[in-house]
C-alpha cells in the first residue's frame, strides 16, 4: 500500500506540530523524509510465518532522518493519516 504524496505531507504536519523542532535522537538533523510504503507490523504467531485471517497487524509508515538514516514507525491508524476506509478498499496492484 501506498500512501498519497498528501497524506505523506499531513504526517509531517503532524509530526512537527507538537513539537516544531523535532529533532533526530541520534544526529540533531531536522530533516526527515516520509518513506510512501505502508508496512505492516504483524502478530508474532510463533515460527512460522502467517498470513491470512486471524492475525493482527498494524499498519506503520516510516520516516527517516536525512543526515544518519535513524527512523521512526507512526502507527498509521492511530496517527489519522490510514483510515479503515483505506485498509477496506485497499487492492493489490498487479
Ligand atoms: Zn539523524
């Protein structure tokens, strides 16, 4: 899944407007960049890996700091910028 170039710009929003000089933990730089892939954080079902009905994920976006690659995982449904709407009629492009 992909995010709109709109919704990359509305995380950023988000994430600079409660605390407007966020900075890197690791480097200090303030510039950080919106990774367009949704990914999925997936319930550890024991060592086997499945997917399929049954097992919880949570959809994440990732923003990296520009300066050393440090990033951070936003819980996109949480954050507002992935609807349920967006999980619902999302399809698999071929
Ligand atoms: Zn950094």
């Amino acid at each position: 899944m992909k995010l709109t170039k709109e919704q990359g710009v509305e995380l950023l929003k988000k994430l600079t407007a409660e605390k407007p000089s966020q900075t890197c933990p690791l480097c200090g730089c303030q510039a950080f960049s919106v990774n367009d892939t949704v990914f999925n954080l997936t319930e550890n079902t024991g060592k086997t890996l499945t997917i399929g009905k049954g097992v919880s994920f949570i959809p994440v976006i990732s923003a990296s700091c520009q300066k050393c690659g440090y990033m951070i995982f936003i819980n996109g449904l949480i954050s507002g910028i992935i609807t349920d709407e967006d999980l619902e009629n999302y399809k698999d492009p071929d």
